[in-house]
C-alpha cells in the first residue's frame, strides 16, 4: 500500500513574491524585515524569507502594537 501523497510547501520563499501572496507591497515587505518583524536572509543577491515569519506575522504586530 502507496503511503498517502503529503503536500508541504519549502520553508522559505522570494522576499517580494512570497510577501505579495500574503498582501504586503514591496517597500512595506523591506520596512518589515529592516524592523525584524519577519525573518530573512539572502543568497547571493536575492533576499528570502520564512514563510513562518509571515504566518506569524499578524500576532507580532499584535503584541507590538499591545507595548
């Protein structure tokens, strides 16, 4: 018996691309990660980041916004 086919995205995504699935325009997405409100790194030239930090980005601002 076939084990059942689990679909699991990457961990990481384009900075600009990943963030616009979500809603958030280029600059905003920038001014996020300069605040560290979302979690990135780069390779080479291009800027990623964890889709984790995007997920759990609305309780950051939250409890930023709550200070």
């Amino acid at each position: 018996m076939d084990a059942p086919i689990v679909e699991s995205r990457p961990p990481y995504g384009p900075l600009v691309d990943s963030c616009r699935r979500y809603g958030i325009a280029r600059s905003k997405a920038f001014q996020l990660a300069r605040e560290g409100l979302i979690r990135t790194f780069s390779i080479g030239s291009r800027r990623f980041v964890y889709l984790s930090s995007l997920d759990e980005l609305p309780d950051r601002l939250a409890e930023r916004d709550a200070a």
